[in-house]
C-alpha cells in the first residue's frame, strides 16, 4: 500500500474581502500528470538514486496585496529519523530549467536563496505572522518532525499565474511571482518516508496582522521514499501533487510506516 502524504497550501492573510480565481498561495510539481479519478498530480522524478529531486513551484497571488515572510514547513514522521537525520535542501531553479514551461514564462526578478529556520520536533504547528499558529489539519502532532525554510517576501508582479486547484491551468491573467525550486531529500533511515509540505504567512491590513486559512479544497499530495539497500541508501521519489488528500493523509499518520 502506497503512503500518501498531504502536500498541504495553506494561504494565509489579512484581507477577507481579498477573492479572486487564483488562491493567494498555491503550490505546483512541475511535470505532473493530473489524475481525474484520484484528483492529484502524480510524477516520477528524474532518477532512481539517493538524492535525486522534484520541482515545487510557489506560487503567490500578489495582485492584491504582498504577501511577507513566506515560509515553506516540510514535515514528516519521526521514524524518517531513526537511524540519522532527514537531509532536506531547497534551491533556487527555472521553470522547466529553461525560464519557460507549458506556456508560463519567468520574470526577470531572481529568486532568493531559501533559508533554514529550524527543525522542529516538539510535536508543536509552525508559527504564522501576527503570533498565530498554523492549523494542525491532521499533519502535526507527536511523532511528526518538521523543517522550515524562509522564502522571503513575496511582492513581484510580472509572471502571469493561474489556478492549479483542478489541474495543470495555462497562464492566466493576473500578474503574481512564482518561484522555482528544486527539492532534495535525502536519509539513512530503514523506513519509507513521505514528506509534507506547507505554504504559508500573511498580508498586512491597517489595523495589524490577522490570518485567514484558505479552504483545505486546495489540498494537494506529495510522497517521497527512501528505501536503502545494502551498499548504500538509495532514495526512491514518487511525488503525488493533488486535490483531496485529506483522509488519505490522515490515515497515513495514524499509522506506522512498514519497514
């Protein structure tokens, strides 16, 4: 049985008459085949071994408003750990590695190097801008761990975005800023391993800082395992982007990964 894990979009911000088609926060993989029946991305990444990586793209909706200190939470169970550390980098990449992919274009504005901010094994949510604390949403809790990463403020607006809540949208006709990454993940642990990640921060109204959570509809998947052999730890990635995944993610944490 395969595990699934949560590829959760959590948009947070201040303004509630904010609406539009394109949530404020949304996450892609790039490369995905969308899957009506399952309502996901799924995609098989480059390459067999350790280490190899999947592209996430992040992608804000900031015609209305900037949206600060963006943070990406990736979490996991705690038996990722049990014989080392779970090793995870995000680096800054292109669209489709070129600048351009199915349409969309980059705009000139370069994307920030990411920037650890912890690792995180309390069992505790990530904070949120304004003192607020993420949603636990059948992720957090004991025996989940979690890193975090700063990706800056979000305030460009020069690459046409679109909404990927039901499958891969051609450009749209807001401007906003997505920024490219490659994801890599890499450990010794004997267990597989399914990764979920977070999206989030906030906007800013007169009267300070308050958060917003967007629906859990735009929930999506992303499964990465790693499956040593004997010689050496060999990282085997299946990454699941989609719509849904709520009660599938949930039973997986119920339960324990199968050795």
């Amino acid at each position: 049985m395969r595990n699934i894990a949560l590829l959760t979009l959590i948009a947070v911000f201040a303004f509630p008459q904010i609406s539009s088609a394109e949530p404020l926060l949304q996450l892609y993989l790039e490369g995905g085949t969308y899957d009506q029946a399952t309502e996901s991305w799924t995609l098989t990444p480059y390459g067999s071994t350790g280490g190899a990586p999947f592209r996430i793209w992040a992608i804000g909706n900031t015609s209305k408003a900037t949206i600060y200190d963006v943070k990406l939470a990736i979490s996991y169970s705690s038996e990722a750990e049990a014989n080392g550390p779970l090793n995870i980098s995000l680096t800054p990449s292109t669209m489709g590695g070129t600048g351009s992919y199915n349409g969309f274009t980059e705009g000139s504005a370069t994307t920030l190097d990411p920037f650890f901010i912890q690792r995180n094994t309390s069992g505790d949510t990530p904070q949120l801008g304004g003192g607020g604390y993420l949603s636990s949403h059948g992720v957090y809790g004991d025996g989940v761990f979690w890193q975090e990463f700063g990706l800056g403020d979000f305030d460009q607006e020069e690459t046409l975005i679109g909404d990927f809540t039901n499958g891969f949208a051609g450009p749209g006709k807001r401007l906003g800023q997505i920024n490219v990454y490659d994801v890599t993940v890499t450990g010794s642990s004997i267990h597989p391993t399914t990764v979920h990640f977070d999206l989030y921060d906030h906007v800013e109204a007169q009267n300070g800082v308050r958060g917003v959570f967007a629906p859990f509809s735009h929930d999506a998947d992303a499964t990465a395992q790693i499956a040593p052999v004997p010689s050496a730890a060999m990282m085997l990635l299946t990454a699941v982007f989609g719509l849904g995944g709520m009660a599938r993610f949930r039973r997986w944490f119920s339960k324990p990964n199968a050795a």
